[in-house]
C-alpha cells in the first residue's frame, strides 16, 4: 500500500517535467541566429524578441513603420500557436532612444486594447543593426 501511495506522489510531481514543449516556426521564417522563434509551453507561448524587418529583410525607415512591422512580427509568431493579441499577458519593449516612447505607444495602443498586457519598456545603447525598437511577448491561451 505503501509503495503504491509513494509511486503516486512521484507521478505526481513528475508531471511538469513532462511538459509538452513545441517549436512555433512560422511557414518561411528564418531566424536570424540559433533560437527559436517562440516556444509554447502548457499553453503558454513564449516569444523571441522580434524586430521590424519585413519578408525581405528590410527595415522601414519611419519608425512608426518599424513598430507596425515589429508587431505584425509578433503576430505572426501569436497566429501559428493558434493565439492573438486579446492572449499575450506580458510585453517587453526595448527602444534604443526613449523619445520614441509616445510614439510607440500611439502604434501599440491599436494592437493591444484593454485590459492591456502587462509591460516592461527599456531603453537600451544599442539593437541588432540599425533597429530601433524590439519587442517580445509571452501568452497564454
């Protein structure tokens, strides 16, 4: 009897580390680097930084554009684990220059309505090549 109960409880607290953990890769994405795009986790999509490169590599020039295309990024990513906006629980922004906040925040108000996700904005000395703003999400269906 004993034994049995023992056996359970071990299940039992072995279960999360049964965890069924999957690639998000969406149809003709190419990671810049050795990462994934998003992993998704008991339902919980964790989502690499995207930036605002589009299909060919380029970034706008107007930075309202980046950030329309940086969120599109991320969408993409929401779309092929089967989520949307209305699903990410937490956002981190990093902007290379804080007087790009307002105007961040006019793009992202249209892709986030309330309640909005919770969310970390930092500025930072430098992003990937000329980028101006990265972003990543986590969410949870």
């Amino acid at each position: 009897m004993h034994t049995r109960l023992l056996l359970a409880v071990l299940l039992l607290a072995a279960l999360p580390l049964l965890a069924e953990k999957r690639v998000i890769r969406p149809k003709g994405s190419n990671p810049a680097g050795p990462y994934s795009p998003g992993i998704l986790v008991d339902g919980t999509l964790y989502a690499a930084g995207q930036l605002g490169r589009d299909a060919a590599g380029k970034l706008p020039e107007e930075f309202e554009a980046e950030v329309k295309q940086t969120l599109e990024n991320v969408g993409v990513i929401l779309k092929e684990a089967g989520m949307g906006f209305e699903d990410v629980v937490s956002v981190q922004v990093y902007l290379t220059d804080m007087d790009l906040f307002q105007r961040m925040n006019q793009v992202y108000t249209t892709y986030f309505r309330e309640p909005r996700p919770a969310r970390t904005t930092v500025g930072v000395a430098k992003l990937v090549g000329p980028a101006r703003i990265e972003i990543t999400v986590t969410a949870r269906k």
